[in-house]
C-alpha cells in the first residue's frame, strides 16, 4: 500500500463518527465502567511504510480523543484526488475500543460534509483490513469514484466518513397506513414473502416489480407495484410517469401520476397501487397474466 507514500501532513482535516460495535458486529456490549479506551497505531501486515511516514501517522493517531468502550469509530484524515481518473481517496484510521479482535464484512461508508450534505457513498468489503485489534486505529484508504459521488468538489475539512448502519439490516417490507390496515395478517405475510423472493437490490437502486394487474368495471386499470428502495436515504415520489406492458410487448396503459408525495425509507419495499383512467387504457383486452410496469425512457 503506497497510498499514504506522500501523505507528510501533521493536521487532520475530516471528523470522527462513532457507533456501538452491536450495531455493525454479532459481538455483544461488555458492560464496563465510563472509561474511556486510548489507541494505539496499528498498520497492515502487508503494508510497507517509511519511517517517516510512519512517524506522521503515529503522531495523528496519538492526538486522536480516546474512545467510549465498545465503540467501533472513523476518524477523518485527509481527501486527495486522482488528477486522472477524479477518484477521491478518502484517508481515515479505522479505529476500536471493543475488547477483542473485530473482523467485518461488506458496509456502506458514506462521505457527510460539515453540514450535512451527503458528499460520496460506497459499499466497501471491511475484510481488506483485515482484523482490526482492540485498542488500535489502522489506517486506511477507502476510494470513491466519480459515479459514487453526489458533489462536483470532494469537502475539504469537516466532513466525516460514516457507517451506514441502515445498510446492514434486512431489506423489509413497510407498508403505509392504508395497506397496514387493508391487509389481513396472511396477506401480508404472503407480501413479504414475495418480497423476501425477490434479487437483492444493488446500492443505489430504485426498483419497481408488479405483482398484480386488474381492469375495473369502468374501464380503468388498477396495477400494484413493489416499490424498492436500495438508497441509503429516504425516496420521496412526486411525479411518476409509468406505462403497463403486457407479455407481447403491447402497451397497455400509459400515464404520469402525481403523487401525496410517497415516501419510501432506506433499505425498504413500499407496496402502491397506481389507477389509469379508462382513456389512458390503450389496450383494455390485454392478457395480464404476464406483464410489466415500467418508467418509460
């Protein structure tokens, strides 16, 4: 790891965050007095690293505040960017107060500027670090490309570099007041076994998966989707143009719907029906045992 080779400044310009080890790791809380944990510096087995450089992070990860127990923390370095490419790498010690060896899995960082603005997100797989010992802060590089960055410019100082719990937890099913009420207990269970069913959602993903398709007496359609949000943010839905295609390629109905508006949360499936009116419907005999709802190009 060379990425540190040029890295020569004493002063740190991003943040700390902080969470419960309970909240990213299987390992329990200890229950300990309110005394804090220093750490220490701990670099990769594989890594090289001048005296020098060495030197310089040692003085930054001794001037870093200790830490609550069983805290799992990233404390903000610097950001440089690829002159080439436009990647940003985002330097950060990785650090723990957690009393055994903590090894992790695949998370979402999310870059935050000093006031609030979400500047870059990633998956990142935590194993490269490898095992993280207790008491320490290990540097680390964590590179963020151009599509993986919402600002023109990467923050220079304030920002912090954030575990996004959210990602963590199981994809689930969150119905709106009006479905919540609606819905006898086995259709719901039944909903979210279909969404239980259905291919994971990539990071930043928004999704829409029919599961039912009725014309109405009047002559107007009634289509139910599955709206899915792989975002590590809430989704708020104004305006959505949608047309309905049947197993043929035939369009069935097409129109722009305005909405309350809906929210979806982070890392859940919302249920909605969306109604065309009777003049939108275009095919009003189409076979509907086979088809897709989709948000036209």
């Amino acid at each position: 790891m060379n990425l540190f080779s040029r890295f020569r400044k004493t002063e740190r310009k991003g943040a700390d965050s902080s969470v419960s080890s309970e909240e990213l790791t299987d390992i329990q809380s200890v229950s300990e007095e309110d005394k804090l944990v220093d750490t220490i510096l701990s670099l990769h087995p594989e890594w090289t690293v001048p005296q020098e450089q060495e030197y310089v992070l040692r003085f930054l990860a001794n001037d870093l505040n200790p830490l609550k127990p069983n805290q799992l923390s990233l404390a903000g370095i610097d950001i440089d960017v690829d002159d080439r490419s436009g990647d940003w790498l985002v330097k950060a010690f990785f650090r723990s107060s957690v009393s055994q060896p903590v090894k992790m899995g695949p998370v979402e960082l999310l870059l935050v500027t000093e006031d609030g603005k979400l500047a870059a997100s990633k998956e990142f797989d935590m194993q490269e670090l490898g095992e993280i010992k207790p008491a320490t802060a290990s540097p680390w590089v964590f590179v963020f490309s151009k599509n993986e960055q919402f600002l023109k410019e990467a923050p220079e100082s304030g920002w912090t570099l954030n575990f996004n719990v959210q990602s963590l937890m199981p994809h689930r099913l969150a119905l709106k007041p009006e479905w919540e009420q609606s819905l006898a207990d086995n259709q719901k269970k039944a909903l979210q076994q279909v969404v239980d069913s259905l291919p994971k959602l990539k990071p930043r993903e928004l999704n829409m998966t029919g599961f039912q398709a009725l014309y109405q007496e009047d002559g107007k359609l009634a289509v139910a989707l599955l709206i899915r949000n792989g975002y590590s943010r809430r989704i708020n839905l104004e305006q959505l143009p949608l047309e309905v295609i049947d197993g043929a390629g035939d369009l069935i109905a097409k129109g722009t719907f305005q909405l309350p508006p809906l929210e979806v949360d982070a890392n859940t499936t919302t249920p909605w029906t969306f109604i065309f009116p009777a003049d939108s419907v275009q095919k009003p005999d189409a076979d509907l045992s086979r088809w897709t709802a989709r948000v036209p190009r």
